[in-house]
C-alpha cells in the first residue's frame, strides 16, 4: 500500500545537491516526476539518481509537481523563481524548497506570493552527487528555515531523508553558512597548503604524515564546547615567538600559504589569549614576530 502524504516532487536543477536530495525523497516513497538540467552532468544524474523523472524545462517541472526543489546555485535562485513567477507558473499550496546554506525563505519570496510554501533546507555536509551520498544523509544534520505554520512540514522532510533537523532563523543563516565554510572549506584550504609545503621539501605522500594530526586536531575541537580552547596546541599556544619567525622565515617562497598562517596564527593567538592560555605578555611576543597590528 502506498504511504500516505506521498507527493510528486520535481528537481529544478539536477546537480550534485538536487539529484541527491531527489533520490532521497524517492526512497521515503515519494514520487519524483520532473527533473531539469542542462550539462551532460545533469542529464547522467537524472537518469541514474531519478530515473522515473522526465527530463523537461524548469516551468514543467513546477507544473508537474507539488513539491519542487530548487537546487540551482546560490546566485541564481532569486532568478529562478522570479522568473517562473512571471510566467504564472507557482501555484497556492505547492512546497517549493531550496539547498543554500546562505539563504532563508527571502530567496522564495516570489513562490510564496502566489501561494506556494517556502523552506529552506541546507544539509550540512559535501556531496559527490552519486547513490554514496544517499547513506550519508543519514544522521547529517539539515538547517532548517521556514514560517511557523509550515516548519513541521520540514522538519518531516528532513527526516524522512534520513536526517536531523536544527531549526536556523532566516536572519541567521548568513552566519550559519559563514561558519561552515569557515570550519570545513577552509580547512580544506589548509590542509591542501600544508601538504604543499611537504611535497616541496620532499615529503612523499604528505596526506599520509599529516592525516593522524589532522583528524586528532579536528577530532578535539568537534568534541569541546563552543569557544573551549583546551585541546588547542602548537608553537602560539606555547608562547614560542622564535618557532613562529623561524615558519614565517621558512615560508617566504610561499606567499599565499605565509599570508594564510600569519592570519590564522593570529586568530589563534587571540583565542588563546581569550581562553587564558597564554599571557599577554607571550602574546605581545607572538604578535609582533607575525608583524600584525595587536
């Protein structure tokens, strides 16, 4: 027997994110009937994510469904959905979400004025767009942003994808958005200089000599409460201003990874102030060797 509340959804935007999310719908028996895309990426992902979509224009797929993801990039949802207002195309009662972390349900303003349900819906991790990422929804965490009478309404979404939803304010989700960047883009960023500057001095697979002290250093901070300091280590924490000019000395040829490590020495320096590891006067020390203004 078919569940009930099952819904025909449409994929506006079959990428990595949209594709996946869709699939997923489909395994909590959800019927998805429409999808769009334009690269030969999408086109493959619509036929092996989803495969009992019809491929069509974004407007048909809104005529199709009753609930419609909008997983195009960031920059072009405003578009997206104001132009398929213009054409008539949302009607009163249909569930419109997208994926940005960025954005709220201001991004569907022109969705909800004909009547349709605005959610956002952003899944806090990084996708291949491939049936792996269908398993690792499970017990991901989704950021979830809606009007009050409609959030349960993504609340149950998200768990029938296998998640956990954290309720975000719209106001907020720049914020939210900015600190996962921050906490995993960018230590992306970091790792992928430091094995640089391994591989320069002949190190052999570096991932390999920096892997355990990466995922013990990430491991420590995940599991301290917010703003903890307790599991911070290296040469600023200590107060050792000599090992900082000696790696600020040693990455000179390497303009773009020394900016980055004078910044984040100085963030850390900050945060160890701020949590009482280190003194003012080491970190006066540790500052003036990173040639920063305190």
């Amino acid at each position: 027997m078919a569940r009930p509340g099952r819904l025909r959804v449409g994929v506006i935007g079959a990428g990595r994110v949209g594709a996946v999310l869709g699939a997923a719908l489909a395994r909590a028996d959800h019927e998805v009937v429409a999808a769009s895309g334009i690269s030969e990426e999408s086109r493959t992902r619509i036929e092996a994510l989803l495969p009992q979509a019809q491929h069509v224009e974004p407007q048909q797929v809104v005529e199709a469904a009753e609930l419609v993801l909008v997983t195009v990039p960031d920059d072009s949802i405003y578009a997206v959905v104001a132009g398929l207002a213009s054409l008539g195309s949302w009607r009163s009662g249909q569930i419109v979400v997208h994926a940005s972390g960025r954005y709220g349900t201001e991004a569907l303003a022109d969705a909800a004025a004909a009547g349709a349900m605005p959610l956002a819906i952003h899944p806090a991790m990084t996708f291949t767009g491939t049936s792996l990422d269908l398993d690792r929804l499970v017990d991901a965490r989704f950021a979830v942003s809606a009007p009050a009478p409609v959030l349960p309404i993504a609340h149950a979404l998200v768990v029938e994808m296998g998640g956990e939803p954290v309720d975000i304010a719209d106001a907020d989700r720049p914020a939210y958005h900015a600190a996962l960047v921050h906490g995993a883009n960018h230590v992306v960023t970091a790792v992928a200089q430091a094995s640089a500057t391994l591989a320069r001095i002949g190190v052999e697979e570096p991932g390999r000599l920096l892997g355990p002290l990466v995922h013990a250093s990430v491991d420590g901070a995940i599991s301290e409460a917010p703003g903890a300091v307790t599991t911070l280590t290296g040469p600023v924490v200590r107060g050792d201003a000599g090992t900082v000019a000696a790696h600020l000395a040693a990455l000179q040829s390497q303009p773009e990874t020394l900016q980055a490590y004078r910044a984040m020495a100085r963030a850390t320096a900050d945060l160890a102030l701020s949590g009482g590891r280190i003194g003012p006067a080491a970190y006066a020390d540790i500052i003036a060797t990173l040639g920063v203004d305190p």
